[in-house]
C-alpha cells in the first residue's frame, strides 16, 4: 500500500542527495555560484514550498485528529526545526550578492549557513524518517493515508515558481552527477 508516510519519504531521497551536493561545494575556493543560487531555488521551491508545505498544510494538521499535539512534542519540534532552516536558507541567499560584488569573506558566510542547513536537514529528516513517520503509521488508518495522499497529489501538481516537482527533481539529480554524488 502506498502510504502518505512513504511519499514524504520519497521527498527526504531527493532532499538528502540535495544535502550531499551542498556538503561537496562547502569549503571550495572558487565555487560556481550559480550551482547555490540553484541550490537556493530548489530548496525555497521544493524542500520548502513543496515538501514542508505538504507537512505543515497537511500531515501535520492531520495527525492532531488522531490525538498528536502541534504546540508540544515531536511535530513542534518538527516545525521548529524548518523555521530554522529557513535561517539558514536566508543566511545563504543574503551573502551571495555580496560574495559577487567581491566581498570574500561573504564566502565563508555562505559555507557555514549551508553546512548549518545540511546538518540541521539532516538530523531532521533522520528524526522524522525513524520516529514521527513510526509513530503517524501506529496512528493513521488506511483511508486516513489515502485522504492525506489525495492533498499531497494536489499540492504536487500544483505549479511551484513556474516549474513542476519533477523538474526540481531533474535539478538535483543533475547537481548530484556534476558533484559526483
Ligand atoms: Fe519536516
Ligand atoms: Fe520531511
């Protein structure tokens, strides 16, 4: 049975391939800085706008039907976890201008926000992959799965800055084979 925790799963193999190409880039002198702007515009479109979304707009709205609290325990700490992500998301984007315009040191800031994010998407995803999907799938029923696969299929198909899911896809993968991950 396909169930609505195996597609977010599905989502975590292309964000943590994502995490790989990011971690491959950090530290480089002469970095291609339009492989991070591209890195930027996939995550505010895909791991954000698509994947979060998917979790904040609906599973995790879900779950608290079936007895899961949103201002305490594992999902609050789930949805803490992406504003912070999203600090670190802004720490990149901010510096890329400057790194442009010359300011080197900007470079550095760049680094330590991706390798904040990595590490922080990282144990975020390890959390929600082996504890809350665990426990949602103790508590959502069959139909419960097919109606939450119903609204994740809308929000797939729904345009994401002028491109669909699979060509973010295509982006990563083709970030993953120039790193060589
Ligand atoms: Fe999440
Ligand atoms: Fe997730």
């Amino acid at each position: 049975m396909n169930t609505a925790t195996k597609n977010l799963e599905d989502d975590h193999v292309h964000i943590l391939l994502l995490l790989e190409v990011m971690k491959r880039i950090i530290g480089s002198d002469k970095p291609d800085i339009s492989h991070i702007e591209n890195i930027v515009d996939i995550i505010r479109n895909f791991a954000d706008g698509l994947h979060h979304a998917k979790e904040e707009n609906q599973f995790f709205p879900f779950l608290t039907k079936r007895g899961f609290s949103l201002t305490q325990g594992p999902v609050a700490v789930m949805l803490h976890e992406h504003v912070e992500g999203r600090e670190f998301v802004k720490g990149i984007e901010a510096n890329i201008p400057l790194y442009k315009g010359g300011n080197t040191s900007a470079l550095g800031k760049i680094y330590s926000n991706m390798a904040g994010y990595a590490d922080l998407l990282h144990n975020h995803i390890g959390k929600e992959n082996n504890i809350l999907f665990r426990m949602a799938d103790n508590a959502l029923s069959e139909s419960d799965h097919k109606d939450l696969l119903i609204k994740f299929g809308e929000a797939e198909n729904a345009d994401l800055s002028g491109s669909s899911a699979e060509e973010y896809i295509k982006r990563i993968q083709q970030l993953a084979s120039v790193y060589g991950v």
